[in-house]
C-alpha cells in the first residue's frame, strides 16, 4: 500500500509532498550540526533514518564533513562516535558575523547546507525561579514546580531566538550505606548448577554522598520576536518540577544559552510539534521535516535536518532547600523514596556448607529470591539453627538508592 504524506514547511515557504512505500522506504540522511563560538563546542551528528515501519537509525561513519568560513576556508571534521563529528583543529569556533556551510561526501554524493551565518547573543542578566502551586483559578496545580526564569539585556544588534539545554546537578544521600558494596557469588559445578555460595565484601572511600548530574533531553526554544525591544525578562524556560527529591538538599541548573537564526528557531519549533504529537508523522516515521541540507549530486534526494551556526552564553543558578517555602518543602518530602531494611531467613544454608544436592536445591531459591527482591544486599550473618532448631542465613537487605548513591549518577 502506498501513502501520500504532504507537509506544509514554514522555513521554505512551500509544499514539500512525499510519495513513499510502507516495505521499503529508503534510509534518509539525517544531519544534525552546528558551529559555535565556544572552542570545542561545534559538531555534526550523522545518520540514517530506518525504514517506514521501525523507527531505528544507524551512526554515519565513513563520512567526509567540512565547514566552509567566508567560502574560502575549509574546517576538516574528523569521526568520533555515535555519529558525531568534531573539529580536526582543536580550539576551532566559529565568529561573529562570519558566514559557514557544511559540506558532506559521502557514498559518491556531495551534500551541502545553505550558508549560515553566525549573530550575537543576548547576554544573561539574571537567573531565577518562580513557583508555581496554583493555577489562576485558585486550584493546585497538576505538576507542582519552580519555573527557571532567565532575564537578560538589552541589544537590538543581538538575535531574537533562542535555543536552550540545561544540565541539572544535585546532591543525592544513599541514607543506609556504609560505604561497601556485598555481592553474593554463587559457585556452579561443571553443569552450571550452583553448589557453594561465597560473598565479596569491596570498600570505598564514599557510597553516601553523590552530585548526580543530568543533561535535560528536550527542545527549548524563546525569541523577542514580536517585542518593542530585544530583551527576555522572567521568561520561563525549564520547569523544575517539586515532585521529587532533587530538592532535598541542594540543587543548581546551568543554562546553555544558543543565539540562533530565524530559519533555525522555525525549525526546531516544527520539530517539537512533531515529536510532542500523536499523530500520523510521528508515531510513524520522524523524519519528513525538511530542512537546510541539499543533496548536490541528486537534488531530488530528500535529506532530514538542520546545520546552523550559533553564539553561547551560559549562567548556572542554585536553590537550597532550605529556600523553599513550607509548602514547598511538604511537597518535596512527600516524594522521598522508601529505604526499607528487611532481614530474610535462609534455613538450611549455612555460610560454610558443604556441597551436596539437598544445599544446591536451597541456593537456587536463594538466588531466584534476590533477584526478585533486587535489592542490595547490606549484611549476612549465619547462626547455628533458628528457632526450629536448622541451621540458617540471615541476610539484610535494602534498595538500591538506600545503599549505593551511584545509583543516582556520577
């Protein structure tokens, strides 16, 4: 069966009409690349979409990538992984009002973007957030939180639109740890039955303070357009939602602030109406959004994606919990997870057994039983016979996040 797919593009003015098969629909090139003026900043992300009816990709590899400065230098980029390809000279960035395009070679094909050119930001005046409880009738919220709000200044030579990305970092307490981690070990025989249970006892110098961090997955956009004068003021750009325990101590976001074009913000807005829809596009093939990359060889290949060139400024904020206000606070508390301890009863398994089929039988159930429990294992002691009188292993258990912080992150 075959499908006629017509999208309405606002970067291009027109009506870009695809006629596609379900079975085999060809593997699109998707690029994904910027220059910035931060050094070490700038990459490219290559790829190939999957068929119609899987949404997988494979990493692109085997390309050649160039950044053209002015149409007279060449910026070689040279493979890493997962797609990307970063600069060749290791302090390159780009610079202010100076005009770049991307060239591919790849397959026998030549790629190449329109040129772009790189403009000024709006410089961060100030970070700060806002709570929001309640909704302007008077109702809690469904999503408790603090808005991150970015105020900036004035420069009506600045761009008007804005890309954001955000990385969380806060502290994380493992609230029963004792900074050593107990792994059972069971021994197998020859035919991979278990017949002897040994555990490994590792030290460390801390399990129970952790600074967890989190780079934010979303598309953030915010522009002046439309404004008397080009300034933010308590613009709200990321919501820190209160219905969690990465309040509980202390917390702080930086904010990456991209200066980006027109075209670039029309984009990526397109690109979150999609992805944050349920319909048809998405749900099938993310990938019929046309962008700035031309195949040269073949015009009428079609090429997913957006090279674009842009300007950083960045400002991290910080919030205690003891800046929260009571009601806050309550709302945080109230979503602390549980550390449970919870000591289980092994009969017949004395730590120093002797293998025989009756200890075999009692080990697998062992096993099966931690592992339904997944939890981490805090203590095991053994004692000559529980109250019926057989000899039995006591082990102490707790969640993960109770006894390893690193389960929160690095």
């Amino acid at each position: 069966m075959r499908k006629i797919l017509v999208i309405f593009l606002v970067l291009a003015s027109c009506i870009n009409s695809y006629d596609f098969n379900q079975e085999d629909s060809p593997g699109y090139l998707v690029v994904e690349g910027y220059v910035s003026d931060r050094a070490g900043d700038s990459g490219i992300k290559l790829s190939r979409s999957g068929n119609f009816q899987n949404k997988n990709f494979e990493w692109v590899s085997n390309a050649e990538v160039i950044v053209i400065e002015n149409e007279i230098d060449e910026h070689p980029f040279a493979y890493h992984d997962k797609g990307w390809y970063r600069p060749v000279e290791e302090n390159f960035s780009g610079e202010n009002e100076n005009s770049y395009r991307l060239k591919i070679l790849l397959e026998g094909q030549v790629y190449e973007s329109d040129l772009v050119n790189l403009v000024s930001s709006l410089a961060i005046d100030s970070l700060s957030f806002k709570s929001v409880l309640i909704n302007q009738s008077g109702d809690q919220v469904e999503n408790p939180r603090l808005e991150l709000q970015i105020t900036t200044n004035i420069d009506e030579n600045a761009s008007r639109y804005y890309i954001y990305s955000f990385e969380e970092t806060w502290r994380a307490v493992a609230w029963l740890s004792s900074d050593r981690t107990i792994t059972p070990k069971f021994i197998y025989d020859e035919n991979n039955i278990p017949i002897y249970l040994e555990f490994e006892t590792r030290e460390y110098d801390n399990l129970t303070e952790c600074w967890p961090s989190n780079n934010v997955v979303g598309i953030n956009t915010t522009t002046t357009e439309g404004l008397t004068r080009n300034q933010l003021i308590n613009v709200p750009i990321f919501p820190v939602s209160l219905e969690s325990d990465r309040l509980l101590y202390r917390y702080s976001v930086l904010v990456n602030q991209y200066a980006i074009s027109r075209e670039a913000h029309y984009y990526f807005n397109m690109v979150k109406e999609f992805s944050e829809s349920s319909g048809f596009l998405y749900d099938i093939q993310p990938g019929f959004i046309a962008g700035n990359i031309h195949n040269k060889s073949t015009p009428d290949e079609n090429v997913i994606g957006i090279f674009y060139a842009a300007s950083h400024t960045s400002a991290r904020i910080f919030k205690s919990f003891s800046e929260l206000s009571s009601q806050e606070k309550s709302i945080v508390r109230g979503h602390l997870p549980g550390c449970e301890f919870i000591e289980y009863e092994y009969p017949d398994i004395p730590i120093n057994s002797v293998p025989d089929a009756e200890l075999t039988e009692h080990l697998l159930f062992l096993k099966d039983s931690l592992l339904q429990e997944a939890g981490l294992v805090i203590s095991y002691y053994d004692s000559e016979e529980n109250d019926d009188g057989i000899p039995t292993m006591y082990i102490e258990l707790s969640d993960y996040h109770c006894v390893d912080c690193r389960v929160y992150g690095s």
